[in-house]
C-alpha cells in the first residue's frame, strides 16, 4: 500500500510540474498565439524521445513574497531527446511560471543540460520565452545569466548551439542566444533588446515601439541578430530541425550524409545560358544555387540580412556543404561591411563542424565611399579573409563572371587556401573591371583627345583591348590559380568529384592559443 | 577453277568506275540535305533572333494572315531550328562518373586524431 501511495504521490507531483504556472496561465499563453514550453519541446523532438530533468527542482528564496509562489521545474523544462534518432539536450523556458524569469535555480538546471551536452558530444537547443532576471533574487539571478554565458562560450566550436527566441528576450538573456551559432525569431510572438523602449525614451528621448526597436524583422534585416524569421512557431521549429539536418553532433564528428536521389552527372544546361551578354546586367544567384545543388533543396541562412552576398546549407551527393556566393541581383553582389561579417560569420561555423564551403563568385569589388570607410570596411572585410584563409574544411570555389581586386582574394581565392578553384568560360579575373582601368592605363591619351565622338571611340576600343586581355580566366588559370575552366553545365559534377577528392583533407594551422581575427 | 576464272572475266576498270560514280551520287545527296537543313536554319534565326520593335510589331501583327500554311511554315523553321542547334552545339563533355570510392572513415584525417 506504501509503495502504491509513494508512486501516486510522484504521478501527481508530474502532472502538476507538467503543468507549470497553472491552467489559467496557460490558457493566457495560448491566448497570446503562444505555445507552452512543454508543447514547443513535443514539437522539436522525435515522438516518445523527451526525458525531462530536474522535473522537481524549485527556488528557495522567500523575499519580496516569493516563498508562496512555488512551482515544479521553477519555469525552465529541461532535458535531452533525439531528432531524427540523433541526441539533443534542450532547455525550454516556461512563460507561465513567473513569467519565465532567471532565478539560480532555474540557471542551473539550464547550465546541467549544457554539461551535459559537452560530456556526450550533442548539440543544445534553447527555447527561450522569459521576462529576464528574477528581480526578487538580485545578483543570484546575474550570477545564473552568466554561468549559462560562460558555458554557451566554453561549448562554442565544441558543440552546435541553436536559439529560438519564442517570445520576450530583453536585457542581459540577450546574451545567450547571441553567443551561440544560430538564432531564429517569430514574426508577432518575439522581440530582443538590451535596453526596451521605456528605457530608450527616458535616456535617449527616442519614442520607438517594441517591434522596431527589437522585432524580428529588424534583427533579421538591420542588426544580424536573427539568422531566422519564421511566420509561427511550427515554422521555427520545423526550421531548428531542418538546421540540424545539415550539421555534426560536434566538432569531432562529420554532418550526417543522407542517400542522395539527385543524379550526380545530372548536366546543367540552363547555366549555359544563365551569364547575360552583357556583364552589367545582373541575374538571380539563387537560380545558380538551386540548379546546382541536391533536388534544388537550399537553406538560406541570414536571407534578409547583406542580400549582396547568398549564404546557406545544402547538399552535394547527399553531403551537407554551406554555400557562400555573392548575388548579383542585388547591388551587384559587391562586398560591403555587412556582407562581409555575414560571409565570415557563416564561413567559421561551416569550418567549426567540418562542413566543407562551396564559394561562388561574382563580385566586383568593395562598395566604396566614407559610410564604408567610417564603418570599417578594411576591419570588416578584413573579417571575410580571415575566416576563409583560416578554414581547414574542403573549399571549393567557382568563379562564375566578376572577380575584381581585393575581393577577387577575399572571396576563397587559391592563395587563401582553396582547395579546388575553378572557373566558367564567362569568368573575369582582373585587377579591375574594363572602365576603371582604362580610365587609369589610358588617362593621358584620353585627355589628349578634344572630340568627345573620338574620344569615346578610343574609350570603348580600349575597353574592349582590356576584356579580350584581362576579362577570361584563362590569365588566372595560365598562373595555376585557377585549376580548371569549366563548362558550366558540368559544375554540378565537377563539385562533386571535388568535395569526393577533398573527403580525406587534412590540413591544420600552426600551434597557438588563438587567432586574433579582427573583431 | 571457276572462281579463277570468273575473277579474270571481271573488267575490273568498270567496275571501280561504277563504284566512284555511286559513291558521288550518294555524296552530292547528303550535301544536298545538309545545304537544305542549314537553309532551314538561316530561315528559322531570321525569324526568331532579334525581336521586333514595338511599330514593327504593330505591322507583323496588322498583316499577319493566320492560314494553315503559316502555321506549317513556322512549324518547319522550329524543327530546323531545333536541327540546326543539335548539330552546331558544342561542349566540353566530360566522362561524368565519379570513381573515387570515399572510406567512411579514414584514419588519415581522423578527427580524433588530428583535432587537439
């Protein structure tokens, strides 16, 4: 009878951790178009898989009238279970039960997980929906925040760590989703800030809303901050699921290989035609992607953030590869301040957990001008190099047209280490494009010229002297820095006997504590 | 014996002559078809590169007659068209088999061996 009542008592503490702040604040949630922590992690994880821990943990502070307000699991539900039969430990922050709010206990259910997670070698996935620290617990609630920073650094490159901010993320939470590798936002339900708009009013006088200040839109298309927007919360789940298809356990293991369905010598005839007559004119680099790739199947990442540069998850052969490539479709694909974090950002993760890069290029240069400059345009791009001369995954890079200056070098070129560099017959590998450098190899004899009519006779014949001699791989690739010149409907195969050639690349930097990559 | 015989009883100059003069007939044939194929495709790129201008447009389209020859004739120029591209495309073909064959797990670039 004991035993019984003992095993009574345990199903009924369950069914009231399970269900946190109450029914009435869970209806409220639901109100809200917001789903309870419980229901987000059911969501993410494959059936039956979740074993929740420290189901049973609450706070012990009585200030400020918080000894009456106990409640099972202390608003955080944290746990491991599988996606796609691979483990994930995931922490889900439990809106209903004070609001979500950080109090040391509830950090350090958050922080087991996250050792955990770094002893078996499994990503962390947080959900966070909470109101920021526990006020009633003061400097115990700081001290939490930064046990989770100090793990989400420690398991930074060891483990994937992926965000999903669910609803309200203000104040020092920022700081755990940002220093992990990916954050998704929900367009309505979740907004991030440091300071909130109360705050901004008073110090600043600026009047702004919580949705421009901090909503995902503005994360994902100003400041960087979100790589994901999704329309509702299923959307953002499907998507952390969709990411971990691409990427490793850790960084010892390789990306899961799926069995490819996708013809490996399937030729790609559009790409023939794809490159305009004329290298003014622009065209969608998505299309170039899309065609390549397994089953058109491409992940974009940061997709409303430096749209002048295209980064992404896909697949080769069923191999997972992050994609790198400068659009044309937008400001000319030309590098800028914001593109150039977003490439070097992307690139490091790739080469954190060993997914080789496939770079395409059509860049003509570096956006000029004082806002560049004033920026840090030279730190900034200087960022894009690093992070390609340092990656020691398998690089593949196809120049596709433009591919002028000091972008042409930052943009995985052969001396930065690419492993396999090739070209299309429509590549133009130059110093500079026609105009520029007529205007500087030919200045003293355009002035000498009074016709207008005759001077721009000589112009376009100088022009066309420098295409014939400078605008064709074949001046890179008589140097050796282009391997081959490539028709472009065989890219797809090319790349894909490239990455099976580079599956056994070993190539390692020399000892040191760190690098110094200019932040 | 008797194919002895028979060998020597064959005027051989005739012979060969008759086989040069076939051989000339079956060769002017064939250059007559490409020569036609090729007009086709001269025809049929007339047609269809260059757009025409907006007051050109208004014309073809004022004076266009829709008759079942029209119809034909267009038909035509497509086919030659789609002929004369399949002969005149060139590519650089490659074999298009991978060969390498990928151990799953190489002790050469063994993570756990060479990641510190």
């Amino acid at each position: 009878m004991a035993i019984e009542n003992n095993i009574k008592k345990l199903v009924d503490m369950r069914a009231e951790a399970r269900m946190g702040g109450g029914a009435k604040r869970i209806e409220s949630q639901h109100a809200k178009g917001k789903l309870t922590s419980r229901e987000r992690i059911n969501l993410l994880l494959d059936e039956g898989s979740f074993e929740e821990l420290d189901m049973f943990v609450t706070h012990s502070i009585t200030e400020f009238g918080l000894g009456d307000k106990q409640f099972l699991g202390d608003g955080v539900v944290t746990g491991f279970g599988t996606i796609d039969g691979r483990l994930v430990y995931v922490y889900s922050q439990d809106f209903t039960v004070l609001g979500g709010s950080l109090s040391e206990t509830n950090a350090r259910k958050i922080c087991k997980v996250m050792d955990m997670a770094m002893k078996n070698g499994a990503p962390v996935i947080g959900l966070n929906d909470s109101g920021g620290a526990r006020i009633q617990e003061g400097v115990l609630s700081l001290a939490g925040y930064a046990e989770i920073f100090q793990r989400n650094i420690e398991a930074s490159g060891v483990v994937p760590q992926l965000s999903a901010i669910l609803g309200p993320c203000a104040g020092g939470a920022v700081y755990s989703p940002a220093l992990t590798d990916f954050i998704l936002m929900v367009e309505d339900i979740s907004y991030m800030f440091v300071t909130g708009p109360k705050v901004a009013k008073t110090v600043t006088g600026e009047d702004i809303t919580v949705e421009k200040l901090g909503g995902p839109m503005v994360h994902a298309s100003k400041s960087g901050v979100a790589h994901f927007v999704s329309q509702n919360e299923e959307e953002a789940i499907a998507t952390l699921r969709k990411i971990f298809s691409y990427i490793p356990q850790n960084f010892r293991e390789n990306p899961p290989r799926i069995e490819n369905t996708d013809p490996i010598d399937r030729l790609c005839d559009n790409l023939n035609t794809i490159i305009p007559e004329s290298s003014k004119k622009p065209y969608n680099i998505l299309d170039v992607i899309t065609t390549l790739v397994d089953n058109g199947e491409f992940l974009e990442v940061h997709k409303h953030y430096a749209k002048n540069i295209v980064v992404g998850f896909a697949r080769f052969n069923g191999q997972s590869v992050g994609v790198v490539a400068n659009q044309p479709n937008f400001l000319a694909g030309v590098l800028d301040i914001e593109a150039s974090r977003k490439g070097a950002r992307f690139v490091r993760f790739c080469d954190c957990f060993n997914i080789p890069i496939v770079t395409l290029v059509d860049v003509p240069g570096f956006l000029p001008g004082s806002t560049q400059e004033y920026g840090g345009i030279i730190s900034n791009g200087a960022k894009l190099m690093f992070a390609y001369g340092e990656a020691t995954v398998p690089k593949v890079t196809v120049t596709l047209r433009k591919s002028y200056g000091g972008a042409h070098d930052v943009m995985s070129c052969k001396q930065l280490k690419g492993d396999l560099n090739y070209a299309w017959p429509t590549a133009e590998i130059a110093v500079m494009g026609d105009s520029g450098a007529v205007e500087i190899l030919n200045a003293k004899e355009i002035n000498a010229i009074e016709s207008e009519e005759e001077r721009a006779k000589f112009i376009e014949q100088k022009e066309q002297e420098y295409r014939d001699t400078f605008a064709n791989p074949y001046q890179a690739a008589k140097h050796g820095y282009i391997d081959d010149v490539i028709e472009p409907r065989n890219t797809r195969f090319r790349i894909i006997r490239a990455l099976a050639s580079l599956a056994t690349k070993k190539s390692m930097m020399p000892a040191k504590k760190h690098t110094n990559i200019p932040l | 014996m008797f194919t002895t015989k028979l060998f020597l009883a064959i005027q051989w100059g005739d012979v060969f002559a008759l086989i040069g003069i076939c051989f000339t007939i079956v060769l002017c044939i064939m250059a007559l078809f490409v020569l036609i194929l090729q007009l086709f495709a001269k025809v049929s790129k007339k047609k269809t590169v260059g757009q025409p201008k907006d007051n050109e447009k208004q014309i073809i389209e004022k004076n266009e007659v829709k008759s079942s020859k029209d119809t034909k004739d267009g038909e035509i120029a497509a086919f030659a068209l789609a002929i004369s591209l399949y002969l005149n495309e060139v590519h650089d073909n490659e074999s298009l088999v991978l060969t390498i064959k990928n151990k799953e797990n190489s002790n050469w670039n063994n993570l756990n061996y060479y990641l510190q």
